[in-house]
C-alpha cells in the first residue's frame, strides 16, 4: 500500500506560493529588481523545485512533470512566450537529482548546486531568447546585467529560505 503524505498535497501548494511569490516581488519592487541597466529575476519556483528534490526523501514527487507544468506557466504568465522555460525546468531538476548523487546535500553544497541551477536557468532563458530574436544583448552584458544580479538576489533567497522550507518538507512528510 502507498502512503499518501501530507506533503503530496503541500508541494502543489507550495509551488503555486512561490511562483505567485515570485509576481508579487516583481510587482512590489520593480525599481530595484529593474533599474537600468541590471535586472534580476527571481526565480522561487525553481527554488521550490531544487527544494523538493533535496529534502523529499523517499517521497517519489513526480517533480518532472510538476517542472514543466510550472515551466509552462511561468512562460505564459511571466515571459508572454510559451516555450522556454517549460522545458528548463525539468531540465533543472533532473541536473539537480544528479548533482544531488554526487554531492552530500546539506546547506552549503545546495548553495552551490542552486548556483549551478541558477546560472543554467538564465543561460538557456537568454539562448532561447536570443534564438528567436527577444534579445539582442551580448552574453558578456547578460552576464554582468542579468546574471551577476540575479544569482545575488536568488541565493539570499536560498539562505534566508533554506531551513524553514526544510522545516516544512519534514512537517509535511509525516
């Protein structure tokens, strides 16, 4: 018999949270989040993504697909273009679940491993803009405009979120 955890039903929840989380915070500070000529994007819902791959356990979460879903959404509600991130997502977590074996997950290694998600997320965000022409800003401005901003702001997400989420994803396993 499976057993059905409370955190089947928190993880929906909590992603839905953080991606809404994610609008409010870009509506709520847009002059700092926006200001010529940096631009951060908070990306919550891939931290709740890498989140629920550190600390769900022997919980078997469908988390591909809950990626693509949330991808999917993102791309329409934040992007206006449906296609990017639907497939960085998943793509995201499956490098996660593999950097997850090889490194012991505790706090610092997963700093290091949202690094690596984060800087992945915005690299294939701007290759696929570049492709169909959204962007015409050169890598090295990406980087230093958009990247550099956006991993400050992201992993002051991860430190100051880390051990409630953690918390939360154990409260919810039993």
């Amino acid at each position: 018999m499976v057993r059905v955890t409370k955190l089947r039903y928190g993880f929906p929840i909590g992603l839905f949270l953080f991606f809404y989380l994610d609008g409010i915070l870009g509506a709520a500070f847009p002059r700092q989040l926006f200001s010529e000529p940096y631009a951060m994007s908070s990306y919550l819902v891939v931290l709740w993504l890498v989140f629920a791959v550190f600390f769900e356990d022997q919980i078997q979460i469908p988390l591909g697909i809950w990626a693509a879903i949330a991808g999917g959404l993102f791309d329409v509600y934040y992007t206006g273009v449906w296609g990017i991130f639907i497939f960085v997502f998943p793509i995201v977590v499956a490098l996660t679940r593999a950097c997850y074996k090889a490194f012991p997950i505790n706090f610092l290694s997963g700093l290091l491993v949202y690094f690596i998600d984060i800087t992945v997320v915005c690299s294939l965000s701007y290759f696929g803009n570049l492709v169909v022409h959204m962007t015409s800003a050169s890598f090295t401005d990406m980087m230093v405009d958009s990247l550099a901003p956006t991993l400050a702001y992201n992993l002051a997400a991860y430190v100051i979120l880390y051990f409630p989420v953690q918390w939360l994803f154990n409260r919810l396993r039993n």
